[in-house]
C-alpha cells in the first residue's frame, strides 16, 4: 500500500489509485520489464487492453511481483472486433487466460461502435453479465462522449464505474468530464501527458503541438523544480482525474509517480486548463470500425 498515493472512490465503492500505469505502445518484449519496473516504483494500477497484444507479458510480470492479488488494480479491454454479448464474454475469458487472472478489477469497452450501437450495447449487456457473476469488480467504458453514455444509460442497467478518455491540456474535455462526473462516472485520462501528440498523425501529417514544450507548463514546471509531465499529471490529479501514464523508460516511470510532493496553486490550474484547443490529437471515436 502507498501511503501517499491519492485513492478514487468508484460508483460501487471499490478504491482506486489516482495514478496508474499505461501499456499502450509497449512492445511486447519491453512490456514485462516495464510493468516490474512500475510496481517496484509504486504503482499498483495497470491499464491494458486485448488491442496492446501485451496481456500476456502484464499477466508474467503480474506473477513475477510477488503481490497480494488485493494489492493490485487491473484494466483491461473488450476491442471492436470482438463486440456482441457471446463474443465479449468469449473474449473476457481469452484476455483473463493471458493474464492469469481469475477475477479483474475493470474492464472496459474499449470504443463506441457508432455504426452499430445495438452491438455495442450487446457488448455492454456482456460486461453486467460479469460484473454479476463476480468475475470483475467494476466495468466501464472508454471513448464515449455524452451522446453515447446517454444511450447506453438509458439502455441498460449498471451506470459505467469509468469513462477513459483522452485528456491533456490541449484536449482537456471539460463538458464531458461535468456529464461523467454528474452521472457518477470517474473519468480516467488517456495520453494523461499528451503522448497521443508525439506519437499520432492525422491525414495531413501535421504533428499536433506537444503539451511538454508549452511555455506555461514549462514555467510553473520550473518554479516548483519538477518536470513538465509532472506539472501536468499533478493538474490531472487535482481535478480528481485518474491518470495512467505509459513509459518504457525507467527513468520516466519512476517520474511520474513522483507527483506527492509539491501542489499547483488554483491560478496554476486554471492556467493549464486554459490551454484546452477543443481539437483532440488522437482519432475521432465516431469514427472507429471493426475490421
Ligand atoms: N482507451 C484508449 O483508447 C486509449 C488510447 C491511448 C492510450 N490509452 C491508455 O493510456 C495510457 C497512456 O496514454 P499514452 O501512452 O497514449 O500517452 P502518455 O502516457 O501521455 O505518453 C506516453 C509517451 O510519452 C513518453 N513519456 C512518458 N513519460 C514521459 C516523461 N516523463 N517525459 C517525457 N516523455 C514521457 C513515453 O515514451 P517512452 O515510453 O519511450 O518513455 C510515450 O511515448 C496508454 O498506455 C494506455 O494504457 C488508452
């Protein structure tokens, strides 16, 4: 147990860090490493999906740890592909093998189908099915905008614990983390440091403007002698966001957990809030097929 690491409080009661541990990109030969490397500097949260590949290289560092099963927290994801409620609970059980996991802490449908919301409501029926029978002890989605929560909640029964969004100070969602928040939804942030900018190219090819070299964050990063990522998880933190920031680089996985330190002051904050673009840098969900 971390003692200093904020908690979040799910719609069901079950406890959360603040701060995670994303696998998005991670090779499947760094990935075990990369995980050990995140538990021995205190992270208890992961955050994967059946779309990373990696599950199976969580799973071995997850065995290696020598954790309580209690102490770790996670996530991982029903891709597009296998939506409709046989297919996704085929697929839980195909992601829990990789894992080597009985019981999982969340999971999440990974993208909307807007295309087909009927299949996707389906998938959701799958994941109460689940959340019933004990085999996960939350369930949630990830890339829904209001639109979409708004008629998978009219539709189904177990208000989703998390919506996982993309979130940084460039794209920072405030009308759809107001609707999470009023509907009891913790939103937890994808690209908590703007990866999505560094590593997505839109049609055009342009490369979105990096949040690591604004001069804003670059400033109060240097009066509080700390990092511009941490400056920005620290604000993420502060709105009651949950973060999982992806690294492969010791270094870095070590940085950003070390958040506990220092806090940003409420000019600061509204300061990174102001940099919001309303443009998001990764793809659009509405815009997401099976293959
Ligand atoms: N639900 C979804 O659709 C969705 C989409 C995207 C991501 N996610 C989840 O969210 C997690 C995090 O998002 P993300 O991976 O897109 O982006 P991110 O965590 O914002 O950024 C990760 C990138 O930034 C680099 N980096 C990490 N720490 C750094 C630091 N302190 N200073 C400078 N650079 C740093 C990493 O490089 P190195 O690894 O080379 O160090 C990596 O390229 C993912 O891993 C995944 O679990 C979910």
């Amino acid at each position: 147990m971390n003692a200093i690491m904020p908690k979040l409080t799910l719609n069901n009661g079950v406890v959360l860090d603040a701060v995670g541990f994303g696998v998005y990109r991670s090779a499947p030969a760094e990935t075990t490493v990369a995980v050990e490397t995140a538990l021995a500097n205190g992270y208890r949260l992961i955050d994967t999906a059946a779309a990373y590949r990696n599950e199976t290289e969580v799973g071995a560092a997850l065995a290696q740890s020598g954790f309580d099963r209690a102490e770790l927290f996670i996530t991982t994801k029903l891709w597009v592909d296998d939506y409709g409620y046989d297919a996704a609970l085929r697929a839980f059980d195909a992601s829990m093998a990789r894992l080597g996991l009985d019981v999982l802490d969340l999971y999440l449908l990974h993208q909307p189908l807007p295309s087909d919301f009927d299949l996707t409501v389906a998938s959701y029926r799958a994941l109460e099915t689940l959340y019933e029978q004990g085999r996960v002890r939350a369930i949630g989605v990830s890339n829904f905008g209001t639109e979409e929560l708004s008629d998978l909640l009219a539709r189904t029964d177990v208000v989703p614990a998390v919506n996982q969004i993309e979130v940084h100070p460039y794209f920072s969602e405030p009308g759809l983390r107001a609707f999470n928040l009023e509907n009891g939804i913790l939103t937890e942030a994808w690209s908590p440091i703007g990866g999505v900018t560094r590593y997505w190219r839109h049609g055009s090819g342009a490369a979105p403007k990096d949040p690591l070299h604004d001069p804003v964050i670059v400033r109060i990063a240097a009066a509080h002698h700390k990092t511009p990522a941490q400056v920005i998880l620290r604000w993420e933190i502060q709105l009651g966001i949950c973060v999982i920031p992806k690294s492969v680089t010791p270094k870095r996985i070590a940085e950003n957990i070390d958040l506990f330190d220092f806090s940003l002051s409420a000019a600061e904050l509204s300061d990174i809030s102001a940099l919001d673009t309303g443009v998001r840098a990764g793809p659009d969900p509405g815009t997401i097929t099976r293959s």
